[in-house]
C-alpha cells in the first residue's frame, strides 16, 4: 500500500467550486480541474444514463444538452459547466410521464442493446427543436450521424424521430428540447 | 404435462405479437444499469497498462511516478500478482475462456495493448492519470507475425474443422463450367457500443467472490473464474442485468476480469474496471481476418457437380482460435460432391473470437460471391441458380429440414425487390451521374438449442416472476419470457416480472449462437406449466377455492383457474389458501429430434448500390429480405435483429478493417473514428419480411432464433450487386474506394 | 488524463498576457481534451476563454465578414450572412464531423485543430510533429489518410479541418492578440509547412490568442460548392475534399477560387489552377486540366497514392458543381447537409 503523505500536494489534490443547473435543479458540486462532464454524471452524481462508448467524441453515446444544445459529454471539462444548464436523458421524462421521443422509441423499437439510446435521444429531442435543421429523413440522418448505434437499429430511430415530430408539432417540439 | 394448460400454439395470444421491450422504460429513462455505471461502497477504480508494442519483452516497470500520484492504491503487475490456476477451457463444462492465458503470466508481450500493469486507485480520474505516469521498458523483438493477410504463411490445418463428402477434386477437375477464386476478409472489430466492464467484491472474509461484468455468458464466466481462483462454484455469483451488446466478444470472459478481482482482493475493496476503447480493440476480441478459396464445379444447366471450400483464418500466440469459415457450406447446396477445410495461423493479435455469425458469415461471402460468378460463367441469373441447386433436404447429414423455405424467400424477396426490373447487362441501369447495380445472396445459420432451467412463481399479489440465468444483450430475451409466460398463464404482461443475468438464477444459456429463443422459452414454459399444477393443487385442497374438484378439470386463463363455469384469480386462489405464492421449477433440453432433422434456417437479401464512379463513391441504397426463422416470437425486435445484421453487413462490405502497422503488428486503428461503422447517413433504405413457418419440430413454440443470419449474406450481395454496376469483382473486404479508383 | 490548474479569463488582455509556461486555452474543447486524454498534449493550466467576448459575426463597411473567435461551428453554418455570401463555407462546415461537435467547436478552434495522424496521436510511436527529431512512424507505415501535397521528409501528416478549406478559398485574415497587442496574418500564412520543422504548426506565439478571422469580402455573382468524399456517408474526415467558387461570364471562367482539403498538410490553395481556369469555357476539359495543375506537385507514399486520382476527381466535380450552381440530389445530403 501506498502513504501518499510523504509526497507533495499534487494539483489533482485540488478541486473546483462548480455551480450549474443539472436537470433543472441548481447544484453545487467539488470537482477535480481534470473531470471530464461524463465521467462527472456518472461517477460522482450517479447518472449512469450517460454512457461512455468512446471518450473521444466520435460515437454520441454520451450525448447531453448543454444550455440546449447537443454536446459531446466525454469532450467537456466540468468546470467549464459553470452556470450554464444541463440536461441529461434523467431530465427528459417529466413527473413519471416518459418525454414523447421516449414513447416513440419504446413504440417503434428504436433500440437493441440500449446503450446508445440516450444519446441518441438526446440529439433526437435537440434536433426536434432545431429550425435549422430540415426536417425530411436525409436530414434527420445527416444530424443524427453523430450518434452511431452498432446494433444498426437507425431505421426504427429515424421512424421514431419522425413520429415525434408529427405528435410534437414544431413549436411545441422546440419548447421540449430546449428544457 | 397437463393437456389442460397447453396453450394453442397455432393461436398464440401473446408469443408472435408485436410486444414493447418490457425493459424498455429502464433503457429509456437511464436507470438501467450497465456494468460500467454501478457503484458500490469503498469501491476502487481500476486502470490497466496497455503494451505499446506486439512482440517482445517487458523489461521493467517504472512505478515510481505512477505510485506517487495522489489517490493511487496498488498497482499490479508480473511481480506483483497472485499465483492462479487457468481455466481448463471447456465448452462441454461451461468454463470456456476467450483467453487462457491469465493477466500478467509472463513477462512475453505477444500483441499490442496486452496488460502489463493494472493501476488501482480512489477515483477515475486518478486512475487513469497514474496509469499514463507508469513507465514501461521493453525489448521490441523483429518478426512480428502482422497478420494472415501480410503473408503467405499457410497456417496449420485443423483435422476436426474440415469435412468432405464424394469426390470434389474429381468431381471439380471434369467440370464444364468451373469456377476457381480466393478471397480476403479483413479483421473486424466487433465495437459493441458498451466497452468490457468489470466491478469485483469479496464478500465473507475473502471467501465469496460477487462479479457484474458485461457478459454474454454469466454462467460461463462463473464456471471459468472458480477454476481460476480455486473456488467453488457456490461461492461465486456473476451478474449481469444489462449488456450494451456484445455480438459474441463478451460470451467468455477476458483476463481483465481475472485482474479486476485480484484487485479486489488484495486491496480489499471492490473494484471496478471499465477498458478503455483502446483497449477494448486490442485485447477484447476481433473477427480474425480469412483468407479462403472456393472452387465451384457446375455442368451447363447450372447444377453444381462440386464444391470445395478452403479457408485460413487467424488466431493469436496465447489461445487458440478457430474461426471455421465453411461450416455452412456442406449444407448449403444440394450437391453431391463437397468439401471444406479450415487452417489456422498464429499472428500478433489481440485473441479473435466468435463475432455475429463467427466463421460462416465469412464463409458465406465467399460462397455466395463465388455463385455470382459461376451465374455470370453459366450466363443464367443468379437467383435461378440458386433455386435450381436448392436442398431438398440437408446435403450434410442427409436429413429431412425441420422446416425450409428459402425457395419462397428468394422469390418473395425478388419480387418486393423488382428484380425483374434488372437489365442483366453490365454497367446498363443509370440514374444521373450514377451506375445502378442489382446484386442478391442467400443466407443462413444453423439453428441450435442447448439445455436449460428456469423458475416461474405465481404470487399472491398478483404479480408473476420467472428466471432464468440466460441474458438479454438487445435482442429482446427479457420480453419474449414475459410473453412466454403470458402465453401459459392468460396473465397481463405488465404483471410479469423476469429476471435474467444472474447465477444464483436456475442455469441459462450463453446469449450466442441465435440459441436463445429455442433454449430458453421452453424451459420458462415448462417452469410456467409446473407453477400451474402447482396452484390446482393448491386450489383442489382443503379450503381451496375449487375444493374438492379434480385439478386435471382446472385451466389457465386470464391470470386465474378456471373450471368451465367460473373463473378464480391467481391471488385469490392463494389468498384464499393463505399462500404467498406457488413456484414452478421448470428444464428443457433438445431431444431426438436433433437426430431426425436438420434445423438451419435461410433467408435471402436482394440489394441496390449507386455508384459515382466519377468521384468514386459507392453507397447502398436499398435491401429488400426475407428471412425464414420460424415463428417470431416478438416479430419488432426479431426484424431489428435482421434491419442491424444488414447495417454491419454494410460495414463488412465496405468499411470495416482493423489497421496492423506493417512493421511491428501494432493496431494503429484502435479507436471508433478511424475504425468505421455505418452511420445514420450510410443505413440503407431496408425491407424485411419475416416469413411465418413455425418449427414446431425445433420446440414447441416454433421460433428458431435471429441474431446472426440478418448479417449472413449482406456482404456477398453487395459485391455482386458492385459487378453488375462495374464489371469489376470485387473478392477483398472492405470494397475500399481504392479498390473502387483501381477498377475505373 | 494528466493532471492538470484550471482558470477563466476575463478579458481577452487578461488571456493575451497570461504567458504560463505549458499553457492551453481551451474554448470548444473538442481537440484539447481528445489529446490530453490521449497524453499528445500535456498541458499545466489550462484557460477557459469561453467568457471572452468574442461570440459576434458582423459585416464590415468594406464588405468583409468578421467572425468572432468563439463562435461556433454550427451557428456560422447556419449564419444568414454566410449562408448567403459565402454557401461554400457553410457547406464545409455543416460536411465537418457531427452535430454534437459543431455545436462545440469553436472558429478558432477549428483553425488551431490537430492532425488525425494516427502515429501524431499515439506516445509510442515516433513522431516528428509531436517529438521534434523523434521520426516519423507514418511515413513507412499506414499512411492511407496522410498528405499528397505539401509534405516534408519530416512529415506527411493532413490538416483535417473542413471549414478552413472553405476560407481558404474565400480569403481572410486572422486577428491574434498578444501580450504585445494585435496583429493581423494572413489565413494563407497562418498555418505552416511542415518542413523540418513540423512541430511549428501555425504562425501564433506563445500566449497569443486568435480573436477574429475576417472573411475576404464575397467574390460578386459567384457560384461555389464544398464537396467531400470520404469512406462512409457522415461523420469521418475526408479523404480528399474541395471548395470551388467560379464567376462565369456566360460560358466562360472570368474568376475562380479553388482549396483542397484531405490531401495536403495545410488548407490547400490552388492558386496555378485557378489562374489556369481564367478565360477558359466552363468544362470537363478545363476542370481536368486545373486538376492536373493542382496535383502537379503531389507525392505519394505506399497507402495514399489513390488520393491523386481521388483529388482529381474532387476537383472536376466540385467545380462542374459550381459552374452549374447546383448540387445533384445525390450529393446533397452528403456534401451539403
């Protein structure tokens, strides 16, 4: 075993003050300067729905919203989350009732082994309140290409998108993505 | 067996119904737990070392850094690791491994990214700081065996992978019209979405050893870790509720596991590791890369007189590996002269193991591209050749099928296709700056079932609960057991509960081999059957609610007995007898029907490319299937299984290949940008159809099993499909845009 | 993932004149912490800019574009006055990596991104770029992705940006801020060759800061297109990409603008072929011949030839594209988003 009290104070001994909204709620957290947002949620808040498929920003699994927009978790230091919100796939459903795109997966299988499905709900519920972004099936692929599914379930995902966004209507789809 | 309670299977009410994924919520919501999310008290975080180089020597270790980062706990390594036994690697005793070798053995480096070290500590983020601080010295040695593909090494023969049957080589010398090919495949990552993950605790003092790990095989994995650390099985218990898939490299446990619990117990707490994606590359398991040639002898109408299958695949230097590339092949086509033949060759590698179809899919690319040709020599069209040659029964073992119809699945398919639409003519069918080509291949897998338990409980609060120690990697398997279990009880699915993934479950199967469905639903029905006898029982004793009747007159239905006139609840039933449930016990396994019929099932994908060949783009378009596998169970996640096994079948055409630097055999490709998969953007435009014959001479409930066949056949039809638009055939996997520029 | 001090900057002098040794400034984030997990970059503080005031796109008297540092990838795509004036640009932004980036990634960000050369990002391999005078692992090795054009003895690795192809064939200037004021580069001076020298990657010092790019005013009745060609449909870097701008006069070429992207070490401008193409009728025939004098120069090595051909092809299309002003259904939802 180790006694780390005969070393000098290292910087990773020190953590930073990091105040920000986390699905709606305000809180105030110690994390180190080196924590990377995912490995945040899921290690030390325990919001295991945010998954970690590749760490490098080149798979989606780790997808949240940051101020509303779609960011890869697994490329944002913690600390750089001060003040802003944050949403994860454990803020989407609201008083028990599952968020319409949540539904529409469940109706629509959208999902195999599920470990992609936040993500990809994620970018999904963002996309759906994005006016920029055009709203025919090559479009919604397009955005959605940054979220891979290896299970290769993207049919029944875009079928999904594309329900939700029927049911939702566009301002009503923008209201639900932003939160 | 109660006649009374056998649901009518021609009918079913549930079993063949579209059902949402009874986990679903949890997957959706975020609460389901992965292994790499959980988290239990004092738990530590392990991160292994990978070696930077394949072949050679590990010298020293420089810890002196990495032990004075802050948080650091242990760091374990060749000097620093409990002496072990291996597992004794057998499938027959359910303790298979994907490596013998154990974690840190030895001081050879036989393949990049090989553990050398494992750092322990209090967080994550102090983890993986120390680890990068440890400094490795090796001796790098010359002679890298790179891969199958670099050389022309034949490789060892494998006496117990080949068949033969007449005469091929004669058979194929006196042919009329003959084909003679060699094809290369390259390795393949499976790149499941969820890394490996292991979290270890010693419980009682050191004496019980509780592992979740991400696996396919719980039991397996169990079974192997109580001969590796002399345990008896009993004090063992591997769980694992939720798998971010696996497509075969997580059905037998891997040396970090063996690391990650020898952490645990020399530190004293658990410990819990997630690999890297590196890591999970390099050592987690490949497709191993194939080299194969097919010769096909035909007389002019098409009939083949011969087939010969020669195929060579990789395997590492510390456990062997067989990928057999032509077990489909003797059943594949009515012909009376056929052999196979499989070699292995020692490489550098990370060990391969099964991927999604191991061996045919690769077998079957050769096959069925080598068909397309002879249809080309024959001048006949591809589709008829392959009815023409059509088993009537299986060519192999000369009996009947249970149930085949890939005759209709090849007509049904063309049909939805347009196939007649196909101007056979090269290069003939335009669209703009783009060359359309038709392409199609058949496609197969064996049909198996192994043995199994299962428990189902009928409670007295009404709910139900069945278990069984198989898992659910995506497929679906926790919902077609609540089916199974509404089937023979007539109870509401929202009021059944199933547990799966665990040991102290009644022994399941591996969640491989598209056995699972066959294996387990049988055994959930019999413990369904058996729960019930046990409530008439119950419900004809003293007190009963049907006192005094004859339980052979009482049946299911609605969640409740019935003896023709009224109908009793099941919470009522044990209510009344002050019962707080019954428990059925329930096992299945196959019988002599194994050895009446041959079970396999078939299917077909028909598919349009486009190609630019002015910028040298290549994209599939459309695929249109029709895949007979019984009955489906839950038709949804069944046809998702083919919809994904088409989408990788994309990637095997035209994108996926794991990267050795030539010189050293390092895999410089070890990550999910440089190593590609389709995404959104590359998913085809797909229709399948999923024919209904139920094998009822497979099990009861007909269903014969869909994780592997969707991705049988994809690659084949895409390269032929590429020759009709080019004239160029492409015989190598990935069908780069290099090999597309050399064509033009 | 090393250790390492975190602070904000305030103000861009606040940021200018914080000359720390082993300094990183990270805004999107997208290539820093890639590489400090990676342990390519190993940074001691690093320096959040994200409250920087340099989020603002606005059009100059002269007709320029002036883009904040901290803009986005995905809000200049979508930016009516680029969408507008400058398609071209637009277009290689929205063909560059994933929603979920470009929503991150920043402008000056994406200028300063790092090379994918897989040797570049792996410690155990020799790399000149990352260990000066170490080798270069990727010249004999798996070199499918590296440069055709502009590269050294010393390196052949690809700058992999998008976005700066499509400056590149716009024109701009860079507005670095240092602890001894502003300066203004050239975007065409700004990144280097690697040469001997492949460690020094672009024309900032240390404690600089890029504040601004500035857009050359748009090329009046231009027509452009971005075209990408890569393995897979989405969400890889390209193999061989271009922008193209032309003005025609009728038939005829009066003025042309043409960058390479994929196949070079820096965002690649072909100025000999764009003068090649001035006067000439808007064909095949021209376009080939400007493609042959933009890849006169290119250099294979054992993987990479076929980004020669690859490039060619590119470049014929791209401005086959450009000259019809539109994009075939096709290559739309590939190329253009």
């Amino acid at each position: 075993m180790m006694d780390d009290s005969a070393h000098s104070p290292h910087p990773s001994d020190e953590t930073v003050r990091l105040d920000f909204t986390l699905n709606g709620e305000p809180r105030t957290i110690e994390v180190a300067p080196n924590a990377v947002l995912l490995d945040v949620l899921r290690e030390q808040l325990g919001l295991g729905g945010t998954k970690k498929g590749c760490d490098h920003g080149q798979c989606g699994a780790c997808t949240v919203h940051v101020d509303g927009q779609a960011m890869n978790s697994c490329l944002r230091l913690a600390v750089m989350c001060e003040g802003q919100q944050v949403t994860t796939v454990e803020g989407l459903a609201r008083d028990g009732e599952l968020h319409p795109v949540q539904q529409n997966f469940l109706e629509c299988d959208a999902y195999q082994c599920g470990y992609c499905t936040p993500g990809q709900m994620m970018s999904a519920t963002a996309l759906l309140a994005d006016e920029r972004i055009g709203t025919d099936d090559a479009s919604v692929k397009e955005a959605m290409s940054g979220n891979i599914c290896r299970c290769g379930a993207y049919k029944n995902i875009v079928e999904a998108i594309q329900k939700s966004r029927a049911q939702l209507g566009h301002d009503a789809a923008r209201k639900e993505g932003a939160a | 067996m109660n006649d009374m309670t056998q649901p009518d299977f021609d009918k079913p009410r549930v079993v063949g119904q579209r059902t949402p994924r009874i986990d679903g919520e949890f997957k959706l919501t975020g609460r389901a737990g992965y292994t790499g999310e959980l988290h239990v008290d004092g738990m530590l975080y392990g991160y292994p070392v990978p070696a930077t180089i394949a072949n050679g020597v590990l010298e020293s270790l420089d810890l002196d850094a990495a032990r004075a980062m802050p948080g650091v706990v242990d760091i374990f390594h060749h000097g620093h690791f409990e002496a072990l036994h291996r597992s004794p690697n057998s499938m027959a005793h359910g303790d298979m491994v994907n490596e013998v070798r154990l974690p840190f053995e030895d001081e050879r480096i036989y393949y990049h990214g090989q553990y050398v070290a494992l750092v322990v500590a209090e967080t994550f983020e102090q983890a993986r700081a120390a680890a990068q601080r440890v400094v490795a010295r090796y001796r790098e040695e010359r002679g890298a065996v790179v891969g199958l593909l670099q050389t022309d090494a034949e490789g060892t023969l494998q006496e117990s992978a080949g068949s033969s049957r007449g005469d091929p080589e004669a058979a194929f010398g006196g042919a009329e019209v003959k084909v003679d090919s060699t094809y290369h495949i390259a390795a393949e990552s499976h790149l499941q979405m969820e890394m490996h993950a292991t979290l270890a605790e010693w419980r009682d003092a050191g004496k019980r050893l509780v592992v979740h790990e991400s696996t396919q095989g719980v039991f397996f994995q169990r079974n192997a870790m109580a001969r590796v650390f002399g345990l008896a099985q009993e004090n063992l218990e591997v769980i694992s509720h939720y798998i971010g898939s696996g497509f075969g490299n997580k059905l037998f446990m891997w040396p970090h596991s063996v690391a990650t619990a020898v952490a645990a117990r020399m530190t004293g707490r658990p410990v819990k590791v997630v690999l890297p994606r590196q890591q999970d590359m390099t050592g987690g398991g490949n497709r191993p890369a194939s080299r194969q040639r097919i010769r096909l002898g035909a007389d002019r109408s098409g009939k083949l007189t011969s087939v010969i299958h020669d195929s060579t695949t990789e395997t590492s230097l510390v456990h062997q590996y067989v990928d057999t590339c032509g077990s489909a092949t003797p059943s594949f086509y009515a012909c009376d002269n056929v052999s196979t033949s499989q070699r292995v060759l020692e490489v550098n590698h990370g060990t391969p193991c099964p991927m999604r179809a191991p061996g045919e899919v690769s077998g079957i690319f050769a096959l069925e591209t080598a068909m397309d040709e002879l249809a080309v020599e024959l001048g006949m069209d591809p589709v008829e050749l392959r009815l023409k040659n059509n088993a009537e029964q299986d060519p192999a073992s000369g009996l009947p099928w249970s149930s085949k119809h890939l005759d209709e699945c090849l007509t049904s398919a063309a049909r939805r296709f347009g196939w007649e639409q196909r101007n056979p003519a090269i290069g003939s069918m335009r669209d703009g700056d783009e060359i359309i080509g038709y392409g199609m291949a058949s496609c197969t897998w064996s049909a198996g079932r192994q043995p199994c338990e299962a428990r189902v409980e009928l409670r007295a609060d009404g709910s139900l609960f069945a278990a069984c120690g198989t898992q659910d990697i995506g497929t679906g398997t926790y919902t077609i057991v609540a089916q199974a279990v509404a089937e023979l009880t007539g109870a509401e699915l929202s009021r059944i509960e199933v547990k799966l993934g665990e040991t102290s479950l009644p022994a399941g199967p591996l969640s491989g081999g598209s056995m699972a469905t066959a294996t387990v639903l049988p055994a959930v029905a019999a413990a369904a059957r058996d729960a019930l006898d046990a409530l008439k029982e119950v419900a004809v004793g003293s007190g009963g609610a049907f006192e005094g009747s004859d339980a052979d007159s009482l049946s299911a239905q609605a969640g409740g007995l019935t003896d023709g006139k009224r109908r009793v609840s099941f919470e009522e039933i044990l209510g009344t007898s002050k019962l707080s449930s019954v428990n059925g016990q329930g096992s299945a396994a196959p019988g002599s029907e194994r050895s009446e019929y041959a079970f396999r099932s078939f299917g077909a994908h028909f598919v349009e490319v486009r190609i630019d060949p002015e910028i040298s783009r290549v994209r599939v378009a459309r695929v249109v299937s029709s895949i007979d596998i019984g009955r489906a169970i839950n038709p949804p996640t069944a046809r998702n299984q083919v919809e994904g096994g088409i989408v990788m079948g994309v990637g095997m055409g035209l994108l996926e290949k794991l990267d050795y630097d030539p010189r050293d055999a390092r895999l410089i490709n070890a990550n999910v940008a440089d190593y590609i998969v389709p995404t959104h953007a590359d998913a085809p435009e797909i229709d399948v159809e999923l024919l209904d014959y139920p094998d009822f001479k497979h099990n009861e409930f007909g269903g014969r099993g869909v994780g592997e066949i969707g991705l049988t056949g994809v690659a084949p039809a895409i390269s032929n499909a590429l020759y009709h638009a080019t004239g160029k055939r492409h015989r190598d996997l990935p069908i780069t845009i290099e090999a597309l520029l050399a064509s033009s | 993932m090393r250790t390492f001090a975190y602070s904000r900057a305030d103000s861009v002098d606040h940021a200018a004149h914080r000359t720390m040794p082993d300094a990183a400034f990270v805004a999107g984030g997208t290539t820093l912490l890639d590489l400090i997990k990676l342990d390519v970059l190993k940074p001691e503080n690093v320096v959040d800019i994200n409250a920087l005031p340099l989020k603002r796109v606005e059009r100059l008297d002269d007709g320029r574009l002036r883009i904040g540092a901290l803009v986005t990838n995905t809000d200049l795509a979508h930016h009516p006055e680029v969408k507008s004036h400058y398609p071209v640009l637009s277009e290689a932004l929205l063909a560059g990596a994933s929603t979920q980036l470009r929503n991150m990634a920043t402008t000056a960000g994406n200028v300063m991104q790092r090379t994918r050369c897989p040797y570049y990002r792996d410690p155990a391999a020799r790399c000149n770029r990352r260990e000066p005078g170490s080798g270069c692992d990727a010249m004999d090795g798996i070199n499918r992705m590296h440069a055709v054009l502009g590269g050294s003895d010393a390196c052949i690795a690809v700058h992999p940006s998008d976005m700066c192809v499509g400056i590149a064939a716009i024109g701009a200037t860079l507005t670095l801020q240092g602890p001894d004021g502003e300066r203004e580069v050239d975007f065409a001076d700004f990144h280097r060759l690697p040469g001997d020298t492949p460690h020094i990657e672009h024309d900032l010092a240390n404690g600089e800061l890029i504040t601004a790019i500035t857009l050359d005013a748009p090329l009046e009745n231009a027509r452009s297109h971005y075209l990408k060609l890569r393995d897979r449909a989405s969400y890889e870097f390209a193999l061989a990409s271009c922008a193209a701008q032309v003005v025609l006069d009728g038939d005829t070429i009066r003025e042309a603008r043409l960058a390479l992207g994929g196949v070079a070490t820096k965002p690649w401008r072909c100025s000999d072929a764009e003068a090649a193409l001035v006067g000439q009728s808007a064909d095949k025939a021209s376009f080939e011949r400007a493609a042959d004098i933009a890849l006169k120069d290119a250099q294979a090595r054992e993987h990479n030839g076929y980004k020669i051909p690859l490039a060619r092809q590119a470049i014929v299309r791209a401005l086959r594209n450009a000259a019809r002003g539109e994009t075939p259904a096709s290559e739309t939802q590939e190329s253009q988003a």
